[in-house]
C-alpha cells in the first residue's frame, strides 16, 4: 500500500493508501468515529466504522490523543464536506508513539504562554499556514532573481564594520583583532559582487540591536539585499515592483488554502498587483501633515505615518527622493536637488509598513570620500569600499527587502513574531 502525502490523495480517489502523520483532533458517535490528522502537507479527516474494522483498531480511540503519532491504511474517498475534498476510510492504525497531555489544547491561550511553547505552537494550523506562505515568498524572491539575472553571492555574516553606523548593532569579541559586528546588511559587500558578476542578491538573517517594541520589530530576521550594475533609480525602482507583484501572484497560485485559513482578504492581495504610487518625501509630508500628522521636511517616516500614507491605497506606494540627512552616506544624490537622495522606501498597504528600503548608490569616488570624512568615519575600515569607486565605477543601485515584513502582509498576520520560526525580540532568546 502506498505511502503518500495528505496533500496528494487526490491522485489516489478509490484507492486504498498509506498515511503518516500526527492526530489533530477526534470525535466519536457510537459505531462510528472521526480522526483529524495532519502530516505537514495538509489535513484529511478519517472515518472509523466499528463494522468494518477490527475491535482492536476500533478502540484506539480510546488510547489516542491529541499529537499522537500514528500510521493509518485505507481507502481515500471524495467527499466535499471534508477538508481537502476527501476523507479515508479507515482499515488500520498503527500507533507510532501516544503523546502526553498536549499543553496547547485546540482553545484560546495568551501570547506569552504560546511563545514559551513556540516549539509546540508551530503545529496549529494558522502557524502551519504563515510557515507554508514564508516559504513560497522566500522561493518567490530567488526565483525572480535568478530569472532576472541576478547571481546569489553569500556576504558575511561577521563584519569589521556597520553599513549603516554601530549605535545599533551587535558586538562580537574577535580573536586578537578586536571586535567584530554581526550584520545588519550584505550591501556593501554585494556592491563588490557586482563588479565581478553584474547583479547579486544575498538572502539570509541579518541582526539589528534596536531596542524596540513594536509588532513590526525583530533583533533577527531575514533580508533579501540585492544590488546592479548599470541601474539607475527610475529601473531600480522597476526592478522592485516586479519582484513584489510577482511574488503576490506567486502566493495567490500556490497559497490560497492557507490563506482561507487565516481569513486573509485575497482581494486585497489582488488589487495590490497593479501599478505601484510614487511620492516624493516633500509630497508625502504635505499629504500626512493634511491628515493630522506633525512630520516635518526633515523626518523618517513613523508607523502611524505608514498608516496613514496608505490607508486610502490598494497598492504600495514608493517614497522617493529623500533628504540627504534621513538616509545613508552611500546614497547618490539628485542631481537637480543635491539635498536629496535618489532612495526610495516601499511602503506595503493595510497598515502592514515599508517592506523595501533602497537606493542608487553613490559611484564617485571622491564625492563618497568627502562624505565619508565628513561624517567622521573611519576611513581605513572602509578602503576597500572606496576601492570599488576607483577601479571600473559604474552607475549601480540596490535594495533590501524584509522578509518577515512581507510575509506579514502577504498572510495578513498583524505581529512580526508569528512569521519567522523562532522570534529573536529585546524580551525573548527562549526557546
């Protein structure tokens, strides 16, 4: 008899098959009782009939309990009413291991509760859901890429500098070479991989020591940086909206069940895979300081900002053209306003934030010296940064793009701790 997963029975209708997975729930009603198991592809509920089955066979539902593992045989069978559309006829249950009292009963429980049992928590069906959708974006991401031209190039995860400054990153005792910090961004060394292979992109965790507490915050989480050659800011922007209406249309193919499950608004998913808005930041602070917002000509954006900028919008809007003092030395200016910057956040809509934040990287030399000395850097931590302005410079731009931010919006999930595995916030290293 075969073994198959929950998620293929579908090619096996009027065939008798093998099952192995883990009992989600039972009920019973006198010669006849139900068992809900899951294998990790998906959910199938199996009908016991006392008449049709031995004693033995019969009584286990006596033994089983919830998480129990378990290997069952039957016939698979189309029936509408059940989840998936079939159901199997139950002829035997082979009883792999009988799980203690499982503490996460199939009720409501608090937040911490759940988190200290996260390695538990994983198996319910909407933490099952999030993990399926993270895993199409994560592939829905490499895939555009490497369609796209893009090379994968592995930056460290251990660096003698900070991208962005220290104030917020973690510090590592390195041999006899002093510190060393864990990474909050491949960027600069992804510019050096263009240099060699045209475009590049990294994917993996990156850390950032910021003491917040916000639902959209992490200490670890996953950043795809990609960064191309020849690329101005007009087609880096292009570059990131195709990316993201691909991977909408990656997770509505392929996710459409899991989203059922968290009662996500597929149509909203839907209407953002449209033409993205464009703003300048001057723009964007007029339009939120008419809605009640204090922000000024010289600030970030704050998460109610967010909000506001795209609580009328079905699709994310671009925020570009920023002042030179909010963002990053690396960022080249606008050439018709050398206050600003040719960098741009991607804001998603629903209130679910910026999930890009990208620029056209400054490629002259000496203006990116100047810069440098000017903010007091120290220099020959970053030679070999400047050295790439020096040997072959090109027009080039990049961009990074959160992980569990999108996954947030695509799911719909509201806190940032529910979409990676095991959450790395300012109050939690546990489990």
């Amino acid at each position: 008899m075969d073994w198959v997963f929950i998620k293929d029975v579908k090619h096996y209708d009027e065939k008798e098959v093998t099952l192995k997975g883990w009992v989600y729930n039972k009920r019973s009603s006198g010669k006849i009782w139900f068992l809900i198991m899951r294998d990790g592809t998906g959910i199938i509920q199996g009908v016991v009939l006392k008449n049709e089955v031995s004693e033995e066979v019969f009584n286990k539902k006596d033994e089983l309990t919830q998480e129990s593992s378990i290997v069952v045989r039957g016939l698979i069978h189309a029936d509408k009413r059940s989840p998936g559309g079939y159901e199997i006829v139950v002829k035997d249950i082979e009883i792999v291991q009988i799980a203690d009292e499982y503490p996460i009963a199939l009720k409501e429980h608090g937040v911490e509760f759940l988190m200290d049992n996260r390695h538990l928590w994983l198996r319910s069906r909407k933490q099952w859901a999030i993990l399926r959708i993270r895993h199409t974006v994560y592939h829905a991401i490499s895939d555009y890429l490497n369609m796209n031209g893009f090379y994968r190039f592995d930056s460290p995860l251990l660096t003698p500098n900070a991208c962005e400054g220290t104030t917020t990153l973690f510090k590592v005792p390195y041999f006899d070479l002093g510190n060393a910090y864990l990474s909050q961004s491949g960027q600069l060394y992804l510019e050096a991989g263009i240099m060699s292979l045209g475009r590049v992109y990294d994917f993996g965790p990156v850390f950032r020591a910021e003491k917040s507490k916000t639902r959209k915050h992490l200490t670890e989480f996953w950043m795809m940086d990609a960064e191309a050659a020849f690329i101005e800011h007009d087609d880096n922007l292009k570059i990131q909206e195709e990316l993201i209406r691909f991977v909408i249309n990656a997770v509505l193919e392929k996710n459409l069940s899991d989203l059922e499950v968290l009662e996500r608004d597929v149509e909203q998913l839907k209407k953002a895979d449209a033409p993205f808005k464009r703003m300048t930041h001057k723009e964007t602070v007029e339009f939120l300081r008419s809605k009640g917002s204090e922000i000024t000509e010289k600030d970030d954006l704050g998460a109610k900002d967010e909000v506001l900028l795209t609580e009328d919008s079905d699709v994310p809007i671009f925020v570009e053209k920023w002042p030179k003092e909010v963002k990053a030395f690396y960022m080249k200016r606008d050439k018709d306003n050398p206050d600003l910057v040719l960098g741009a956040d991607l804001i998603a809509p629903e209130g679910f934030g910026e999930i890009i934040g990208g620029s056209q990287r400054e490629d002259d030399h000496d203006l990116l010296y100047k810069r440098m000395v000017d903010e007091n850097m120290p220099l020959e931590d970053y030679q070999w940064f400047l050295d790439l302005r020096k040997y072959g410079s090109v027009p080039h731009s990049g961009f990074g793009v959160g992980l569990e931010r999108l996954v947030q919006w695509m799911s719909g999930t509201k806190h940032i701790r529910e979409v990676i595995p095991f959450a790395r916030t300012i109050y939690r290293l546990k489990p």
